[in-house]
C-alpha cells in the first residue's frame, strides 16, 4: 500500500513535467522512467528489510508448531489412560 502512494505522489509531482515538456510523450516518457526508479529503489530496501523480518517469523512459527505437537500427544497419552 505504502508503495502505491508512493508511486501515486512521485506521479503527481512529477506530472508538470509531462505539460512542459516540449512533447506530451517526452514528458510521459520521463516520468515513466523516473516512476521506473523509484519503484525499484523501493523493492530493493524492502526485500533487504523483510528478510530478517521474514527469518524471525518462521523461526518463531517452527517453535510454535513444536509445542503444539507436543501438546497434542500429551492430549493424546492423557485420553488414552482416561479410558483405560
């Protein structure tokens, strides 16, 4: 979301350039390719950001799953000696 007001606003700013531009297409042009920058400029820093981010999640997510597992057979042992 954040990206796409990003985009949205560079557009905006951006936009003069297209009106006085010695061409509509020269200035759509230059704007593409700046829009073109900025975007991969943004999902280069967050891939870099999300990566640590991401490891942490399926670590904690693995350290779930653990105790889960081991609750469930402890529920399990628990139901079996009940009906014994």
């Amino acid at each position: 979301m954040l990206r796409v007001t990003i985009i949205f606003a560079l557009f905006l700013f951006l936009s003069p350039a297209m009106a006085f531009a010695e061409g509509p297409k020269e200035g759509f042009k230059e704007v593409h390719e700046g829009m073109k920058k900025v975007v991969k400029g943004v999902d280069k820093n967050a891939k870099k950001v999300f990566k640590p981010v991401h490891k942490k999640a399926k670590k904690d997510v693995k350290a779930v799953d653990k105790a889960a597992k081991k609750g469930w057979k402890q529920a399990d042992h628990d139901a079996k000696e009940a009906i014994k």
